[in-house]
C-alpha cells in the first residue's frame, strides 16, 4: 500500500493563519510531480504547534485538495494514546487513507507501554497504520520486539516509518517481520540505502521541493534499476545534507521552499527563521541545482 514517495507536507501559514489557498497549490504540485502520497501534520507540518481545530483542518482540506489521486496519510500521533485515537478517528471521518503514528514524545513509555499505545489506536480505527520511529526527536525507539509484536497482532499496522538513521535497522526488521509489511525511509539521503536491502519508499521531506525527482529516484530503485536511482541521489546529495546540516527540521525546507515561491517562509515559535548566512548557503545550493 505504501510503495512509493510520499511527501512529509509542509504547513503554510500567513499572518499567523492557515494559508488554504498555498496548501491546495502545494498538494496540487505534488500530484502533478508523481508523488503517491502525501501526510499532513507530520514533523515537517509543524504539528506541534498547530492547535486542534487546525489540524482537523488541514487534515480535511488535504483530502478534499488531494481529490484522490493518491494516498493521504494524516499524521495523528500523540504522546497521549486518548489524543492520538481522538485524531485518527477524525482522520478516517475526513477521508483520510491511512494515519502515522509517531512513537509517543517525552514520556518515554516502557516496551509494553509502546505496544499497548500503538494497539489501542489500532483498535479504535480502520485505517492503515505505519509506525514511525524517530529517536532523535522522541527519545525513544520504537524497538524491533514490538515491532513484531503490533505487526502479528494488529492487522491494521502494516509499515513502518524508519526515522532513526541507521540502514541495518531495515535487514533486522526484513529478516522477522512479514512479508507485506513495508519499511519506508524517513530520511532523503537514505532511501536509496534503506531500499537496496528491501524498503520500498520514502516519507520524504525534499520532495516538497523536488517531487519529481524523489518520485523518479524511488520508482527506479522498485524496478530494480539501482544505477538511475544513484544518478539521481547523487544529483541531489547536497541538497539533503543542507536540509540536515543548516537548521531543525522543516526551517531549512520552508526556506527552500519560499525561495523557489511556492509559499511564505512563516514558521511558528519556538520555530524561527534561518540565519542570512546560512539563507544564502541554501540559495546557493538551490541555484546550483537550478530550483531558484
């Protein structure tokens, strides 16, 4: 199901509010780009600062924009399981293909506690669940024994999102998971990594900018054709280590993004925008690339 590239949305705000006009054009230049997916209120759409009517929103506004061309993954985790299954629900009413659910922040459940968060959701939805480890940011790692455990037990929880940088974490997860349950790489400069020992797609933040090409990489390397899909990741290297290297996770892309002219470059605090310097070491590499 979840075979492909599917782009980490960013949230466009103006003058403090949803820009509704900028995220139709957003989800439109995806679609028209060969993305199979978008999620909305991901990491990269700012989530946790958006409050709960907005997220509603744009979860529903990204379905009715996406017009079914292709999957709508709602980001509608929580480090409160009640939260996390009151916005998956929303999520499914909306029209919503399939949730992702980020392993729960800051207070670190125990094993038992992961599985039994992530089965109660499972249990209170019918959509399609991929599981989304990233232990950078929630200090925790969803760990491979649960993994297994949510996959034998929940049929509902079919992928993974694999956020924690580390490509053999795929080989374990491929060598006891089953079959049809899916990896997806949640770093641009990994995927063509994770897919040569068996991902199969990325949850992606470049492909904001550069759907295409990120659709390109991921199609060939499905097909087998790992020397189109390295010409590619190789093309656009620097550009995934300058989304990694300049600032947090989605300053530098909404950069990028609003030096392109595809929206504002409005963040919300804590969030702030990038240094000039550091501005214009993006611009650089943007113009070297031929995106601005």
């Amino acid at each position: 199901m979840f075979a492909g590239t599917h782009t980490a949305i960013v949230t466009p705000f103006l003058n403090g509010q949803l820009d509704e006009d900028a995220l139709k054009k957003l989800i439109d230049f995806q679609f028209d780009h060969g993305v199979s997916g978008v999620v909305p209120c991901g990491t990269t759409g700012e989530s946790p600062t958006l409050d709960y009517d907005e997220h509603e929103r744009v979860v529903k506004l990204t379905v009715e924009f996406a017009r079914g061309r292709g999957v709508v993954m709602a980001g509608t985790g929580s480090n409160s399981t009640r939260e996390a299954i009151e916005l998956t629900q929303e999520a499914e009413a909306a029209g919503a293909n399939a949730s992702l659910q980020v392993a729960p922040y800051y207070n670190k459940p125990t094993p038992e506690g992961l599985y039994q968060h992530f089965k109660a959701i499972a249990d209170n939805t019918k959509l399609p669940i991929m599981l989304y480890s990233i232990p950078g940011r929630c200090g925790i790692e969803i760990g491979l024994d649960v993994v297994v455990r949510l996959a034998e037990s929940c049929p509902n929880i079919r992928a993974i999102k694999e956020a924690g940088g580390n490509p053999e974490r795929v080989s374990q997860m491929k060598q006891v998971l089953p079959a049809d349950f899916e990896i997806l790489s949640g770093d641009d400069g990994l995927t063509l990594p994770f897919m040569s020992v068996g991902g199969v797609g990325v949850v992606s933040v470049a492909s904001n900018l550069i759907p295409q090409q990120i659709s390109d990489l991921v199609k060939l390397a499905l097909k087998g054709d790992f020397a189109g899909a390295l010409a590619i990741h190789q093309q656009y290297y620097p550009l995934f280590a300058a989304f990694l290297k300049l600032a947090t996770n989605p300053i530098p892309i909404k950069t990028a993004m609003a030096l392109a002219g595809h929206c504002t470059n409005e963040l919300r605090l804590p969030l702030v925008p990038m240094e000039e310097a550091k501005t214009e070491e993006l611009r650089a590499t943007l113009t070297k690339l031929g995106l601005v």
